[in-house]
C-alpha cells in the first residue's frame, strides 16, 4: 500500500548517531544520507530533525570533570554543532543536495512572532531544494528550557509544516507490548484510533546516550498521530531502513 507521503521530517535519535563509545557513527550517518538523498531524488521534501552535537564535541575535546553535567553539555554541544552541521554538509553534497543549520529552542514555539519566522524559513528552504537540519540550540537551553527531547521537537516541526509523515529513527524496531529483550515481546504493528496507555508495558527508561525514552516516543507519537498525520518509529541501525519503509511511496511516485 502506498503512503503517498509528500513532506516528511526525519528525527535521527542519539543511540543511531552514535557507537557505543559514544562517538559518531559516521557509516551509518552516511547510509542515512544516501537514502534520504534517494527519497529526495523522488520529489519529497524532507526535513530532518537530527541529535548529536554533543556527541560530536566529545570526538573532537576532553572535557575536565571538574565541570558540572550542564556546562560539559553546553560546552561539547557548541563545539559539536560545528563539526555535526560539517559532517551534514559534506555527506550531502556527495549527492548534489544542500543543507541549512536551523537551530531552535522551546521558547521559539511559544513565541507566536519567533514562531512564524521560523516557519516562513522552513518554507523558504524547502522552497529552494534545501535540507533543513534542525536540532535544539544546546547552548542556551539548559534544565527547564529544554524540549524533552528532539522526539518533542520533530513533532512540533511536523505540526508547524503539516507534514504527511514524521519518521522516528531510533535503535529498536518499534514500540514493543513489553520489554524487547524478552522472546515472547513483539513490536505492535500499528495502532489506529483509540489513545492507548503504554506505561502498562513500556519501559520508562532513558536510552544510553538520549534523553527520551520509548514513553515520550508513545506519548508524542499519539499528540501527532492525532493531528491526521502518520508517524513511523523505526530502527536506523538498519541499514535502508527508509527506502523500506517509504519503498511502496517510492515507486508509486515513479
């Protein structure tokens, strides 16, 4: 069955970005690129909603421990922004594809006149070919300024530009009816219609190197599901796990 997706945002989660040491993968970044240059190369608009700044600050500096958690995250984070936006840039332009560093913070969405100049920019750059890579701005938020995490803000970004679809990559299959480790879990396939409560089977816990955990993943999922637009959560360890998911769409536009 064809989704016939038009615009869709692409959340890629710390736990994809990064290998267990907590570095950036840059492989399977760069499979991701690939497969989002294909997508694109169908007459899609893709926004992506990408973690990793501070990951990426970790590759490049040693911070002294004498440093308290907030000021390591806005130090790493700032660097990190730099080296994550070049990693972006180089990859896409492999395939011919420019990219643009959108940074924003909670306060933005709260602010109506903050609000509709950064949808009139997402819509000039998709206007002219362009990839916005949007991350919170790690700098400046800091402890209740903080969205809870890029989940949260690819879903506003997808209410704000009424997307068909938003993809959540992460580094399980899905939401599972109960602990994936487990033989007896399986993923739930879909869910249609009723709100369902997952905090009766779904962890509350924190991935390693990620904010979020599968119950904000649920909970934001269900708020977007709810606005008529269709949300897939999917493993981007997986290699071409989007031409797969999107590969009905993909033909059907051919």
């Amino acid at each position: 069955m064809s989704h016939n997706y038009h615009r869709i945002i692409i959340k890629i989660g710390s736990n994809v970005f990064t290998n267990s040491d907590g570095l950036p993968d840059i492989e399977r970044i760069g499979n991701i690129v690939k497969q989002i240059a294909a997508i694109k190369k169908q007459g899609k608009e893709v926004i992506l909603v990408s973690s990793g700044a501070v990951a990426s600050g970790r590759s490049l500096i040693t911070v002294s421990e004498k440093y308290d958690a907030i000021a390591t995250r806005q130090l790493l984070a700032s660097i990190g922004q730099v080296k994550l936006i070049n990693t972006y840039s180089q990859l896409f332009e492999k395939f011919g594809i420019l990219c643009s560093q959108v940074l924003v913070t909670k306060e933005d969405f709260r602010d109506r006149m903050h609000y509709l100049n950064m949808k009139t920019c997402l819509d000039l750059l998709l206007q002219h070919e362009v990839i916005p890579v949007v991350n919170e701005n790690d700098v400046v938020s800091v402890t209740e300024l903080m969205f809870t995490d890029n989940d949260e803000l690819a879903g506003l970004i997808a209410s704000m530009l009424n997307a068909q679809a938003l993809i959540i990559l992460t580094n399980v299959d899905g939401i599972y009816n109960g602990d994936p480790k487990l033989a007896s879990s399986e993923v739930i396939d879909k869910i249609n219609g009723k709100t369902i409560d997952f905090s009766s089977f779904v962890s509350s816990g924190k991935s390693q190197f990620g904010r979020g955990g599968m119950i904000t993943k649920s909970t934001m999922a269900q708020k977007v599901a709810a606005l008529g637009i269709a949300v897939h959560i999917a493993n981007g360890t997986k290699d071409n796990v989007l031409t797969d998911l999107l590969q009905d769409d993909i033909t059907h536009t051919q």
